[in-house]
C-alpha cells in the first residue's frame, strides 16, 4: 500500500502519451464547450482546463508569507515565499505533461493531465472529466534515501461550465509520502499520516471578457495528519491574452497539491493567510 500511489502515478504517466497516439477522431454535432477555467489551475490546485496541442504554459507560482506578520513583516511580503516554476505542454488537445520545481524542499515533481470526456455545447455530454497524476521528488539533502524522497497524488477533476459566468468543479484526491518522520510539538510527539484523502471543491464567476473571481477548498476526509488544517484559497483571474495573471490569498504556502493537503497548518479564519500570484504565459511550439 504505502507503495501504491507513485506506482499509479508512474503508470499515468506513461499511459498518457499512449494516449494521445492511439485518440480517435468521430463525429460530433456539438463541440467541446471552451474555457471551463482560464488556465491549466484553479489557484493552487489543478483545474480540468488542458492545454491545446503543440502550445505549452510556462508558469509562475509565488506565495509570499502570513499577513499575520503585520507590518513589521509587510503583511508576509517580507517572508520567506515559496515559487514554482512549471512547463507543461499538449501532447494533444487532451493530453498534457509538465515537469516543475517548488523552493521548499526543492521538490521537482512530474506531473499529466488526461482529459478522459469533454462537456460538449449540444448537452450531449454534460460534464468534463480529466485524470490528474502527479510525482515529487525532494531533492533537497535530508538524509532520506530516494525512493523515501518520493511523494504523489492522483485526482478525478469533474467539472462544468453551468453558463456563460459559472463553471464549478469537484476534485477527488489522494496524497501519499513514502516516509514521514515524526516531530515533536510542546512535547508532544506526532506522527504524521503518509496518505491522505481529499474533496476540493472550486468555482470560477466572470465577471467580463478580462476578470473573474475565484474560489477552492479543499477538506481532508477521514484520517489526517495532527494539527493540519483544510486549504481554502480566493483569487481574481485577468486575462491579457496570451497571459493569465492570477492574485489570491491563500491559506497553504505549498504548491504542489499532496503538499498542502498533507502539511497545510494554517487556519484561513484565524487569519493565518498570506498573499500570493500566478502568471501564466501560454505559447505555441513548432508549427
């Protein structure tokens, strides 16, 4: 079991280019409904938005610290940030793959996303469903061997864009650590969960061709580690063309998703959120 998710991970992410070799073209009399959400996330978690084929999406993650610091701390810009930066490409209109790397921990992760159905305009099929894998590697030197450095999520996005305005999506995941090491907190000593499981929940609202607002959350069902709390994040998307800018406040400084689901400490009501942005900046490759 503790073995279980990278293996599906790994096994996704080999299934994916397969995938986009073997797709089939059919008829349809309603296309694919566009823009569920403007980019490949939502805020810190993934969206069922993917990538046309041959354009890939550079991005920016930066989560700055709490604005419980005050203004001797800027209100967290004066602390320590976390950044991601990401390439994620379309293998087809379907299919993506991308690779990035995130400060803390140094972890590098690799990561697919497969959209298996696509909401069509004529109602045909209702929804979008897309399968997420995701593999990270902490390379930054803590003594553990490499394949007790591994950690990986999979997810079910199911999405729809219920009008012009709205689009709303549920996200089933699972999170798992190959080796977790207990921590001591006023004496006590806590052993942390290696597996997770996870319901987040996110909508988008337009407010115009160039913004709209953002909402996720997502609660840890069933077991979980001591002392951790749910990931609840609020955002405004702008839309430039070619670039979507992304603000938000947020209560997780990590910024791959088995991360701040497994090790988000911060309670977004008692105001332990920080401020944060995403730039993406999406380009065509070859012809």
């Amino acid at each position: 079991m503790p073995r279980l998710l990278p293996a599906l991970v790994l096994a996704v992410l080999l299934v994916a280019p397969a995938s986009a070799q073997v797709e089939r073209r059919r008829a349809v009399t309603g296309g694919p409904v566009e823009e569920l959400f403007w980019a490949p996330t939502v805020i810190s978690t993934a969206s069922v938005t993917n990538l046309p084929r041959g354009n890939a999406n550079f991005t920016i993650l930066h989560s700055f610290g709490p604005v419980s610091g005050g203004i001797g701390q800027l209100w967290g810009l004066d602390g320590a940030a976390n950044i991601r930066f990401g390439l994620d490409y379309g293998i087809s209109d379907r299919v993506s793959v991308g690779i990035g790397r995130s400060r803390l921990d140094k972890v590098l992760d690799f990561r697919t996303k497969v959209n298996v159905l696509r909401q069509t305009t004529d109602g045909r099929v209702p929804l979008e469903l897309a399968v997420k894998g995701d593999l990270g590697i902490t390379t930054e030197e803590n003594g553990f061997a490499f394949g007790d450095r591994i950690s990986g999520l999979v997810s079910v996005l199911v999405a729809r864009r219920v009008s012009d305005r709205v689009s709303l999506q549920v996200t089933p995941m699972w999170s798992h650590f190959n080796a977790v090491v207990p921590y001591f907190v006023g004496g006590e000593r806590i052993v942390p969960e290696a597996d997770h499981v996870a319901i987040g929940v996110a909508g988008r609202y337009v407010l115009s061709d160039r913004l709209a607002i953002l909402a996720e959350f997502v609660p840890v069902v069933g077991s979980r580690t001591e002392g951790t709390k749910d990931n609840l994040a609020l955002g405004l998307d702008i839309e430039t063309g070619g670039h979507v800018f992304q603000l938000f406040v947020a209560t997780s400084h990590w910024l791959t998703e088995q991360h701040a689901i497994a090790r988000n400490t911060e309670d977004f009501f008692a105001g332990d959120f920080r401020l944060g942005f995403n730039v993406n900046r999406v380009f065509g490759v070859g012809k």
